[in-house]
C-alpha cells in the first residue's frame, strides 16, 4: 500500500476557535471599518478575500462565527480573534509558520525519497505552510505502516523547531525496533489438508532451515493478505467451492517480540460439474467454443480452470477484433447433490479497429526497424494474438531490454484503438580495444566493433582488427536483415588472418588465410528461416610440427617431390542452415526454444573437400509465473570429415577446422579449447615430418618408436558433443528492475571433444611401455563434467560473464579453472 494512501486514510483536519468571548446577549452591530492585525506572509487581500464580511454589513454572533470558519479554511492562519470597538471589525490572526526544513532520523525500513514523497501528497513541503493539526495524524499513519510489517515497537515522532522569521523545521525521529518473528502458524478447521500442507503454500513461514540464508520469519501484513487468498485458491482448485476464511487472529506475546497467526477455515464439501452452459452471443461459433473448453462435465470443480476458460475465450475473441469482451461464469451450486452448474455468459462487445500503430522508447533504433516487425496491421481489427506476436518479434531482435504494450481508446469513438508500443534500448553490441604488453604476446593491438542494429537500422555490422606477436587478422561483416520487405535477408563477409601457433605456445604450426562470404537468407514462417551462403578461402600451411594427428594430414597432402614445400589450399564453400525460434526474447530469455541446424562443405574440385555439420538447441521452461526461476537445457553436436580421394587417399577434416571445447561457451571449469584429444609424438625414423624438416626423418630424440607426450597441448577432433542444464534464479541484493540486464544460474555442464579417424589400435605394435603411454581419442564416452555458478552482465560495454566451476569428472591430463571471465562473448 503507498505511504501517502495511508497518511490520507489518517490525517483531520479540524478548526478551533480561540481568543473569543461572546456574551450571552451579543447585539448585532454595522460593520463601519474592517481591521487584519498579524500578517506577514498572506497579504491583506487575500485575507479579506476569504473573510465573507463585507463594510456595511449587519453581522450577528453566527455570521461572525463563520467568518473565522472561512478564514481557518483558507489554511493560511493556525489562530484567529475577533473583536470589535464600535462599528470596527477587529481580526487578529497568526499565521501558520513555513516549512523551511524537513529531516529524517532513525528510519531505515521506509526511504527518505519515499518520506518525503508521502508528505508532498499531503501537502507537507518545503516553502508551504504547516498545519499543526497534520501531524499527530502523520505519525499515527507512520506507525501503522510499521506495525503492518511486524514492528509493533516502533514509534515515530513529530518535532518543530521554531525558527527566526515565523518559519520551522519539521523533523520525524523514528525508533524502529526490531520486528515481531512469527512463532507459529495454525489452522482451525482443516480436514481435508493437514496443517503442514497448508502452511507450506505460504510465503510467511514460522520456519526457518539454517542454512536458509534468505530466509525469515518476520511478519508483514500484505503478504498475509495474500497467503490466505492462497489457501483460498487451493481449495476453489480442489472442489471444495463452499470454503471461506471464517477469521483470523493476529496475537502478540506479552514481550512484543513474537506473534501466533491463527486461521480458521470453513472446508465445506467437495463438488463435481454436474454441466457446462454457454450463453449470450457466441458469433455461430457454438460447436468450436465447446470442444475448446477446458472444464468437462463430471470433472471435481476447479476455479483455476473457470479463470482460464474465460480468459482463453476473452483471448479468443480478441483475434477478431472484440477488444473489450465480458465472460462471466454464473455458477449455479446444488447441495444436496454436490454438485455445480457454470453458465458461461459471453458477451463479446463492439468490434475494433486499430487506428495507429505508436512506437515510443526508441531514441536509437528507427521507426521503422520496429514497424516492419509488426503483425498487427493499421486499419484492420484489433487481433489480439497478432499483437502478442509482434510484441514477441520485438523481443527476439536482441534490442531492447524490455517491450510493453498497451491498447488506448480513441476519445470520441467506441470502435478505434491505438496500440502503443514502450520499448527499453539495451546495447545490442560489444566493443573491445586495448594496448598491452606480454612476455608471451609482444605489444598487442585490438579493435573490435560487433554490432547488430547499426546505427539504428537494424543491420548487423561488424568490424574487428587485432595484432600481436602471434596473430594479425582483420574482419568485415554487413547484413541487411530486410533487404527485401518480405524479411529475405543479404549480407557479406571479408577476411583475413595470419597465425603462428608456435609463438602462441601451440602445436607448431602457421596458417595464413584470407577469404570472402555471402549469404542470404528466407523465412519460412513465423518461428522458422532458411540460410544458405557461398564462399572462397585460401589457405597456406606452414612450418607444421610433427606431431602424429598433423603428420596424418599432412601426409595425405605433401609433394611427394618436395615433401618440405608449403601446404596451399584454395577452396570454394557452400553452406546451408535452418533455424527456428520461439523464445520470448532476444537477450537473457525465459521461455521458448531454439535450434540451429547449420552445415558447410567445400565444392567437390576443390584443393580439399570435407564438410561440417552442426546441431545447437536451447530450451527455457519457466517455473514460475513471474519467470524468475526457469530451467535452461542446451546441448550442441558437431560432426565433420572429408569426403572422396586424394591420391588414392580418404580425404580428412583439416586439423585447423577442428572442434575445441572447454570454457565458457562449452564446459565451463576447464580452460578454453582444452577438453579433447592431445598432440603426442612417435620417433618414426627415416619419415618425413613436415614441411619445416630440412631431408628425411624427423629428427626427435630418443630411439625409433619412442612415444613422446606433449604438454597436455589440445589439437581438437572431428566430432563434438556438449550439454548443459542451467537453473537462472533471480540475482541476490539486486533490485528487479535490473533483472533483464544481469542473470545468475547455477549450472552443470558435460561433453567431450573426440577423434573418430584416430586409430588407437593401429599403435600396437609400438612397445607395451610405449603404448601404455597413449589414450584413446576416438572414444566418445571420456566425458568432462563440471558444475558451478555463472552471473552475466549485459554492460554498457558488451557482454560480461563471470564463471566460477568445479570439475565434476576430469581426467589426468585436463586443464581446469575455477574462475574465468570473458567480455564481448554472445549469450
């Protein structure tokens, strides 16, 4: 309940006259000359603008006595006396002083703003004039605000302090005590649900677990209110359509600190649907409106399922432009029998037209951004459902923070509305530039720009240039979402990237790329959308390590004549992807699903030919209403390989097209791209290594046949599974309205990163010592698993997210962290 609601309930204000003795035989006299003596701040027009006297007037003892009534309403004066010598009209008066200064102490339950903000509404403020009279009503209403959260001890209290020029300071001391624990709650009257069942539907509770750190005891009485409609609705949903709430008792213990809730409950019995009428104007639509009803007859009585089936036939009739429809449900109870009749009475209204369609909220995104986003056309009938799913394509743009919605009446007509949309602008990219110095990278340089509504047009460009001692790379990307007003979609991408994976403390290898990309996509309907892309890239391999996954590959590809040439590649892309969303939101959603099933492979002629396929999907089910705790489940398969013959060859996927996992955007609690096959070496004698071997044999320590293992380096596979189920809570000592820019969950994640073209059993006949020192990277089932917490930040700045995971199931050889942090990264 707002402050100012109970100060208004509380505050009187009353009038008293003072300073004047009438004789019981006062003779009427005429009023030759009016004097105001005492004013200082109400000028004398004003004064004798409210006195209803006037020169010349006869006035008798009630006249004059509703002269001081007016002039106390006037609410300028707290003292008036009359008195006359002859025909003079002797007014003193005493103005109300002013406020000039109004202080808080001791409060801490209720906001100095919000204070401050209650005494505006009732006309108690700085430069206004103080009604005396106001306050013991004020500080009656503060207390019963605290005794309405439990503190029965608390007082308040209203001082003025006099100051020069008939001014005051007006200050409230509060003593707030400690509020009341509730020490138990019971139930008189309950036969069907025991005690426990009943009190474990409340949200005030006389229990708390000690490990419950949110946990309390303390009793408010707006959240009794609620627990009994509550209890109310629980026994409404299980039949018993009688039940009501007889009373309930609120008693304190003689020390104050503790109280004893009592309620007693009238069960009645429980009823059955003996039927089910439908009345008024059902629009010929009878047959349909009863196979969509949700109450069958014979079924207990459930007052749930009443509630939905009149919302679900408003909503009905709002897809056909019956705005305002009335469904009312009369029920007709037979005792004897227990059992109910509902007569649904549908009255569907006046049918509407949408006359604007109004966008407010949107200081950076255009109009018409938003416009074409809209199902709901201007000049057609309000469709309630084509409202909805415009509000829901708004969200899944990824724009805004939130997207409201409301219908207006247009004033003069019954049959227009205008629906107004209020959206929230969040940041909808990242952005990343830096200067550093590292034993391990040299100076580096970054400048990055990813943004998906440019300039507010809502095309997604992106931009990004980094240098450092291992890794140079620029990236330019565009993409017209709307490049036709049927939602077909046109973008482009540019490249080019040089990597030393020597320098980067990596398996020893150089890639220089370049490349270019189109792509383009269709809608299929509202939830699904076709992409397809064509490309060109070249790489050139060099100075590979000869460790026995590259040598694998890089055998395949060698000039036999020159087997330490360079490895160049020229390779023609195609690409093709379905994705389907339903989720109600773009950024941080709750509730929907997606899946994105992606492939790619190089056009046969090419210098290699594989392919890549990818399988994500997302679920959200929201567990409560409000969608403050829902549980998330994701998972993600990627399987690729080569296809046909290079020289009598099976070609294979390039190792630089590998899939990595580990980290936050997979199994977060081990380091990023570590989870998956390691790079290991074999003395092979007198074979060639690589194109950096100067002649034959790769000139490795140790005998022939001695396996080498490297330092828990990762190269990756050729097929990748990962899952994750996430339960989002609502963030700790953060204030709802920052609930769609930061998240907390809680989280295990599993997966693993395998080799389906590693023979293990093709090293047998190494030696035993030697091949005990191998794993198998072929096998699926060596899976990582982890558990943990993750917060995310949607920052001004981009994307933040914050990891802290604890391996579950790890194996000898993984690297974990605890911690991790990332910017930039896509939810």
């Amino acid at each position: 309940m707002r402050l100012n609601k109970l100060f208004a309930s509380m505050l009187l204000v009353g009038a008293s006259f003072s300073g004047t003795a009438w004789a019981d035989t006062f003779q009427p006299f005429k009023v030759t000359d009016i004097q105001v003596n005492g004013l200082q701040r109400v000028a004398l027009g004003a004064a004798l603008l409210n006195l209803p006297v006037k020169v010349g007037d006869v006035v008798d003892q009630v006249k004059l006595q509703q002269a001081i009534k007016s002039l106390y309403a006037s609410t300028n004066f707290e003292n008036i006396e009359v008195s006359h010598e002859g025909g003079v009209l002797i007014v003193n008066v005493k103005e109300r002083p002013t406020i000039s200064q109004i202080t808080f102490e001791g409060n801490k339950d209720i906001k100095d703003e919000q204070l401050q903000e209650s005494l505006n509404g009732s006309g108690v403020k700085i430069g206004e004039s103080l009604d005396r009279t106001m306050l013991t009503g004020i500080e009656k209403g503060l207390q019963d605000f605290y005794y309405g959260v439990g503190k029965y001890g608390a007082k308040v209290q209203a001082q003025v302090v006099n100051l020069p020029r008939n001014r005051v300071e007006l200050k409230f001391k509060f003593t707030e005590g400690l509020a009341a624990q509730i020490e138990q709650i019971n139930f008189v009257g309950n036969e069907a649900f025991s005690d426990a069942k009943l009190r474990g539907m409340l949200e005030l509770s006389d229990y708390v677990a000690w490990w419950d750190l949110f946990g309390e005891k303390r009793y408010q009485k707006q959240k009794l209110q609620a627990d009994l409609e509550t209890i109310k609705t629980f026994y409404h949903d299980h039949g018993y359509i009688r039940f009501k709430i007889t009373s309930t008792q609120v008693a304190m213990t003689p020390d104050r600190k503790g109280l004893y809730i009592t309620i007693n409950v009238d069960e009645g019995a429980q009823y059955k649907v003996q039927a089910v009428n439908l009345t008024g104007d059902l629009m010929g639509r009878k047959e349909l409106l009863e196979k969509i009803l949700p109450i069958k007859v014979g079924d207990m009585y459930n007052g749930s399922d009443v509630t939905f089936a009149e919302e679900m036939y408003s909503k009905y009739l709002g897809r056909f432009g019956y705005a305002y429809p009335k469904v009312t449900t009369y029920p007709e109870i037979d005792d004897k029998t227990k059992e109910v009749t509902l007569n649904i009475n549908i009255d569907p209204g006046k049918r509407v037209y949408v006359r604007n369609i109004n966008f407010t909220g949107n200081e950076v995104t255009k109009d018409q951004v938003l416009r074409r986003e809209m199902r709901q056309m201007e000049g057609a009938w309000l469709n309630s459902a084509q409202v909805e799913q415009s509000k829901a394509r708004l969200n899944r743009l990824g724009f805004f923070e939130t997207v409201d919605t409301q219908t207006v009446p247009v004033p003069g007509s019954d049959d227009l509305v205008d629906v107004d949309f209020t959206v929230k602008e969040q940041p909808s990219g990242s952005f990343n530039a830096g200067v550093g110095y590292g034993t391990e990278s040299g100076l580096s340089l970054q400048f990055g720009v990813q943004q998906s509504n440019f300039l507010g047009t809502g095309n997604e460009a992106g931009i990004s240039l980094s240098t450092n001692k291992y890794s140079k790379n620029v990236n330019l990307s565009y993409t017209d979402p709307y490049f036709t007003k049927d939602g077909v979609s046109l973008g482009g991408s540019i490249y080019w990237n040089e990597f030393d994976a020597d320098e980067a403390n990596l398996e020893r290898y150089k890639n220089s790329s370049y490349g270019v990309a189109l792509n383009t996509g269709f809608p299929i309907n509202e939830y699904n959308r076709i992409n397809a892309g064509v490309g060109y890239r070249h790489n050139t391999i060099s100075d590979i390590s000869s460790y026995e996954q590259a040598l694998r590959f890089y055998n395949i590809y060698r000039e036999s004549d020159d087997p330490n040439a360079d490895l160049s590649f020229d390779n023609f892309e195609l690409s093709l992807g379905w994705y389907r969303s339903t989720l109600n939101r773009g950024t941080f959603p709750t509730a929907g699903s997606s899946q994105r099933l992606t492939g790619k492979m190089t056009v046969p002629g090419s210098d290699l030919q594989y392919f890549k396929t990818d399988f994500d999907t997302s679920f959200y089910f929201p567990l409560t209403r409000s969608h403050n705790f829902v549980v998330l489940t994701r998972a993600r398969l990627g399987y690729g390989n080569g296809y046909g013959k290079f020289h009598d060859n099976d070609q294979i996927l390039p190792f630089w097209e590998n899939y990595y996992a580990g980290g936050s955007g997979s199994i977060r609690g081990f380091d990023s791209n570590s989870v998956g096959p390691r790079s290991f070496y074999v003395n092979r004698g007198s074979e060639p290594c690589g194109p950096s071997v100067t002649g034959n044999g790769c000139s490795l320590p140790g005998e022939p046949n001695e396996v080498f293992i490297d330092d828990g380096r990762s190269v990756g596979g050729n097929a990748m599974a990962t899952a994750s189920l996430e339960l989002i809570v609502p963030t700790p000592f953060l204030d709802e309205a920052y609930s769609n820019s930061i998240r907390t969950s809680f989280f295990v994640d599993a997966g693993n990163v395998w080799d389906t073209e590693f023979n293990y059993d093709s090293y047998r006949s190494l030696p035993a010592d030697q091949f005990d020192k191998l794993q198998d990277y072929s096998d699926p089932k060596r899976i990582r698993a982890s558990w943990g917490m993750s917060v995310q930040w949607l920052s001004p700045m981009g994307p933040m997210v914050f990891n802290l995971a604890w391996p579950l199931k790890e194996y000898a050889d993984d690297e974990t962290e605890i911690f991790s942090f990332n910017i930039g990264k896509t939810f």
